[in-house]
C-alpha cells in the first residue's frame, strides 16, 4: 500500500489522485472516477469532490492508496 501525504484536515478524491500522480489532470481523474473505475473505502465512487480524510483507502488500477497526515 502506498501513502498519500496530506497537510489539511481533507482532500478531494479527484485532487489525491492528481497529487499521487496517477493522472495528468483533474480532467483525467475525473473521467476515470465517473466511468466507476476508482474505489474508495472499498466501494465503487462516483463523486469526484468526495472528501478523502486520513485513514481512508483508494483503490485504482489494482493498487492501493491511503491517505494520511504529513508527519
């Protein structure tokens, strides 16, 4: 599992996916997101504005993604 490393109390899911460079844009990612093909917390989402909070899991082409605090 890999760990993207937040400074703010939340992020959006389609600003995590950018910042965790698993797509060029937020365009991108937010194709990806509606065509089903990212999970959060184990299920299918469809909101690319969903608040990812630490401790939350992404799910996007077979790799896993948690957030969590900077230290």
């Amino acid at each position: 599992m890999e760990t993207i490393t937040i400074t703010t109390e939340f992020i959006r899911l389609q600003d995590a996916m950018k910042l965790a460079s698993l797509t060029p844009s937020g365009g991108a990612a937010k194709c990806l997101i509606q065509d089903g093909q990212v999970q959060v917390n184990g299920s299918t989402c469809l909101q690319r504005g969903k608040k990812l909070r630490p401790g939350d899991t992404i799910v996007f082409q077979g790799r896993q993604y948690q957030i969590a605090y900077a230290p």
